[in-house]
C-alpha cells in the first residue's frame, strides 16, 4: 500500500535573502514523490508593509546578503547592488511578486516553486527590479509561463483576491505554528501542524529529510 504524501507547507517571501538560499533546498524536497509541497507567500514585505528604499535601509539589505553569500555561497552580484538596491525610485516591495506567483498558481501550479527561483536569480543575479509588473511578466514568459504573465498584467479582481487570500492563509499558519519569520517550513494540516526549524532547514540534507519523514 503506497503511503499518503507528507504534506509541507512552505512560507516565504520573494525578497527574502534567506528564502532565496533555501530555494534548491525545497526543490530538492519537491522532486520526491514522498512529499507535496505548498507554497504561501507571507506578504512579510507586501504593499502597507513594504518601505522605501533609502541608503540607509539598502545598505542593511546589501550587507545582510553578503552575510547569506558568505555563509552559503549563495551569488549577490554587483549588478543587483547598483541596479536594485542604489534604485531610489523603487519601494522595497514584495506584493508584486507575490501576486505573479498567485498567478503562476492559478495558470500552472506545478511551476511555482520554479518561477520563484526565476524571479530569485533574476533580483539577485541579473539585477532585475521584482517589484515591477513588466519584469515579472517577462520572467514569466521566458519560462513558457505566458498565460501567467498576461492574468498577471490584467491585475484583474479574481487575482487579487487570490492573492490575498493566500497570504491571509499564510499568516494564519504562522501564528498557529508561533513564528514571524520566513523561510518556514510547515508540516502537516490542521491542528496537526508543526514547525520544522530553520537550523535544521539549512543544516545537512540528510538531517532535514530525516526530520520531515519523522512528521509523518
């Protein structure tokens, strides 16, 4: 008899330097057919909670992606520094991206995980501005992902109501499992849920898989 996925639920928010690191870790987890992995975007960055982009603040973000990049050998480039973060014009702004990857959800939900490593490597790597609808769209096109791409320029209501509701779920896990940080990994559904800790999500891969089976 062949056993239920374990069910993990990921949350995270796009312009998180450390969700950026754990990326190849859940798309290593995703490729076993042993566990179904959810994403749900935190909205810890969104729209009210966003904030402006002053010397100041890009000067903590720079800094802390070094410390990541130093730690994990995770790339920051010199282009995302002058293209991104010395960019005034521009909000520190997750809830574009966040609602890219609702449509990517909505048009072909097996593709998330992917589009969000997309949209990683484009801020981190090539220097590309996430938090501008025309960018994410050509990502999402890039990668074949066209009829998310246009739901995603429409900004229709269904969409952003999708949206919302995700990151209203979101947040409602963590509160329910007592975390206010991302990246976290969630096992489990209902008042069975639990959280895995993030020392063990970027410690060896054995030890974390060892600890997601342990919570079937």
């Amino acid at each position: 008899m062949v056993s239920a996925p374990i069910s993990v639920t990921y949350l995270f928010d796009p312009l998180c330097g450390w969700c950026y690191r754990a990326s190849s870790v859940l798309q290593r987890i995703d490729a076993l057919d042993e566990f179904s992995v959810t994403l749900l975007p935190t909205g810890l960055f969104a729209d009210n909670n966003s904030r402006v982009m002053d010397p100041g603040f890009a000067d903590y973000v720079w800094s802390n992606d070094l410390r990541i990049g130093a730690l994990t050998g995770q790339p920051f480039s010199e282009v995302y520094q002058r293209q991104v973060l010395e960019d005034r014009t521009r909000r520190f702004d997750s809830g574009p991206a966040t609602r890219a990857l609702s449509a990517v959800a909505v048009t072909e939900p097996s593709r998330e995980l992917e589009a969000l490593a997309a949209m990683q490597r484009g801020r981190y790597v090539e220097g590309l501005d996430i938090t501008h609808l025309e960018v994410l769209a050509r990502i999402l096109t890039g990668m074949g992902l066209s009829e998310a791409a246009s739901l995603l320029l429409a900004q229709d209501d269904g969409l952003l109501s999708h949206s919302r509701e995700r990151v209203k779920v979101a947040q409602a896990i963590m509160a329910q499992v007592g975390t206010g940080g991302v990246p976290a990994l969630v096992l489990g559904a209902g008042k069975a849920r639990r959280l895995i800790s993030s020392n063990v999500l970027f410690g060896g891969w054995e030890g974390l898989i060892k600890d997601l089976r342990a919570g079937k």
